[in-house]
C-alpha cells in the first residue's frame, strides 16, 4: 500500500502539527514495513532532518508565499503532486485537506481550536480560509484526531459523521524518559541560565489567548508571596513577533502590573533536543490551556517523571487521567495551591510523579500508528 503525506509541517517541529508529522512518519514503517510513504513537501523545505530512509520526498516548487502559498500548496500543488504519485491513500495531517483528491483522503484534524475561540475567527481571511477547510473535511473519506473529546466537537461543529472520525491519541517520545540523556542535564541547565537555581516552575508551549496563560501569572503572585525568587517561573517557547493582539496578549506589561518581573524568566524556544532535559529538570509543569486537540505537554513531563498542573477542561482529563492535579479554569488560588503542594510536599510530588510515569506507559506511538494503519487500509478497500 503506498500512501502520499502532505508534508508541508515537517521544518515546524515546534508546532502540534509538525511534532505530529514526524512521529508518525517515523512510526509507520516500524510497525507496517511493506508500507510506501512518500513525503510531498513545499519547495521551500530544501533539508528534512530525521527523515527515515524508508520514506521517498516530492519536493514541489512554491508559486507564492505566505497564506496565498500555503493555500495553494493544500489545494493545488499537493493534490497535482499525488495525481503523478497515484497512491491507494492520500493523508493530509492536519486541518488544511484538499476539496478534491485524486486518491481517497484522509484528513487530520488535530483540534478545532479556531471554531472555539473566537480570535481565531475574526477577519475576513481567517473566516474564508475555515470555511474552506470545514467544507474539504466534510468531503474527506475519513478523519483523524487525537482525543475523544476533539471527536465529539468535530461531530458538532463540522458535521461530520462519528463514524467517520476515528481517534488515535498521541504518546510521548522515547527521550521523554526521567533516565535517557540524564548527563546533559547540566549541559541543558546552564544553557538556559538556570544553573543559579535549585527548583523552577515550568511552562512550556505558545503565548496564544487560548493557551490562558494569564491564569497561571496569577497564580504565581501566590507562589512568589510563599517561596520568594528562589523558585522562578520559567517561560519557554516562540514568542510571538508582536503583544498586545487579539490572539496574543500582552504577557509582559501582565507581569509587570502583577510586580513579578524578579520572579519570571523568559528563556525563549527551547530546542527539541533539550526539551526532555528541561522537562526532569523542572520541579512542577503548568499547563493552563483551555483548548487542546491533546494536550502533549502534559504527557511529556509525565513521562519525564514531573509533577503536572493543568487546566480541568477540554482534553486534558482523558490525557492526565488521575496522574495531574486539575483545577478549574480561572481558579488562580487553587493553581497556586496545587503548585505550592508539589513544592513543598516531597511526598505528594513523588507519589504524583509515580502515578504520571504509569500514565505515559499507557500511550505509545507504536499504538498510534497501528490505529492510522488500520485507518488507511479501511479507506483503501472503500476506494
């Protein structure tokens, strides 16, 4: 069976759908070896680390750029691209498929974030370009997400059927392990400047709206009032080009009206290689999110042996499961409470840390591909 992925995510590993992408890729042909993938790719993408040597490349030529090209890519270059390919299965791994498909198509919608929160409707552009992509997954032979409580919302807002969405959940990376790669701890440490402290709090990910992490700035002024400076708040990830926006809040004028300048450090992205380092080096991960399709961060410092604090909404219950303490959304004393818990409670940070690595144990990327396999046979049987 040959299957053609839109790749246009691949050089994007600090997004869902470029980490999403490439584990899979990488997964499927360790469970399925006579599978044929190929990878079709924008003109742009000139080097794919981590490609398996399995997987053959299309690179296609770029005509514009921007959204106009991204656009074009989803609807025209990748589908011509297929057409010479004639795979049984075409997978576009993320909400972008085509209207017209020259092999039966499967669609991944990861989450339907920009039916939900409302500054990712506003706007002309951004309205006709849901519009689109809603209508293609409606005519999509099957879809793919990544949570039980993503499929029910694509059943009501996209209208597609339930027993055309199939789940098949992520899992954490191996290097997600409290043991493998411990020596560059310190190497990870000091890069990051934070070689000057015992014990950090952590979040990890975008400063979108929906990422709420307002809350969890809140919260800290109660943190910072028990422990002082000598636990900082650890802020990481891609920074957005400008504050102060619909989706992206101004975060830092935040912090400086709550007076917490000395008690939060922006250590900017963080490179993938490091992530599991930072991860086992954190005393406690936050995530406040209000809206995820999964939830990965979560269930990376699980597996990275690091007490989780989350938002009680969206996915995150199905993710955690008993393994996080779950608070509820815009409850900022009880998320200072939870954080101050694990801070000052060895006990309770090791029992909830035992009870994260379990947890992670359950997912595996192995499962995901077998379920996207099975997925791909279906489809090709009907098609």
């Amino acid at each position: 069976m040959h299957i053609a992925i839109n790749g246009w995510f691949w050089d994007q590993p600090h997004t869902g759908s470029g980490q999403y992408v490439r584990r899979l890729v990488e997964a499927l042909p360790a469970c399925a070896p006579d599978l044929r993938l190929t990878l079709i790719v924008p003109g742009r993408i000139t080097v794919l680390d981590a490609l398996p040597s399995a997987v053959d490349v299309l690179p296609v030529p770029g005509r514009f750029g921007g959204h106009l090209g991204k656009v074009w890519f989803e609807q025209r270059a990748f589908p011509r691209a297929a057409a010479r390919l004639r795979p049984d299965v075409t997978h576009v791994p993320y909400w972008g498929p085509p209207l017209r498909s020259p092999a039966p198509l499967v669609c991944t919608v990861l989450d339907v974030i920009p039916l939900l929160v409302r500054e990712y409707n506003a706007g002309v552009r951004n309205r006709l370009y849901i519009s689109l992509v809603r209508a293609a997954a409606r005519g999509a032979d099957h879809l793919l997400t990544l949570s039980a409580d993503s499929q029910r919302q694509i059943v009501a807002r996209i209208g597609v059927p339930a027993e055309r969405v199939t789940v098949t959940p992520l899992a954490a990376d191996r290097a997600f392990h409290p043991e493998m790669g411990a020596e560059r701890d310190a190497e990870v440490r000091a890069r990051y400047g934070l070689d000057d402290v015992d014990d950090f709090v952590l979040y990890l990910g975008s400063y979108a709206v929906h990422k709420n992490v307002r809350q969890l700035l809140a919260a800290y002024t109660f943190v910072a009032q028990a422990l002082g400076p000598k636990v900082p708040l650890v802020l990481a990830g891609h920074t957005p080009a400008t504050w102060g926006t619909p989706r992206f809040p101004d975060l830092p004028a935040y912090i400086a009206e709550l007076g917490l300048n000395e008690y939060v450090r922006w250590i900017g992205p963080v490179a993938e290689a490091d992530k599991p380092a930072l991860y086992r080096l954190a005393s406690v991960f936050v995530f406040p999110s209000l809206f995820e399709g999964f939830g990965l961060g979560p269930l990376e410092a699980m597996a990275s042996g690091t007490p989780v604090v989350a938002c009680e909404t969206s996915c995150i219950p199905e993710v955690t499961g008993d393994a996080a303490f779950l608070v509820a959304p815009g409850d900022t004393r009880a998320m200072a409470g939870a954080i101050l818990s694990f801070l000052t409670q060895p006990e309770h940070a090791a029992r909830q840390r035992n009870l994260g690595l379990a947890r992670a144990r359950d997912f595996s990327w192995r499962k995901t591909a077998e379920a996207t396999l099975t997925v791909y046979e279906r489809v090709a049987r009907r098609g």
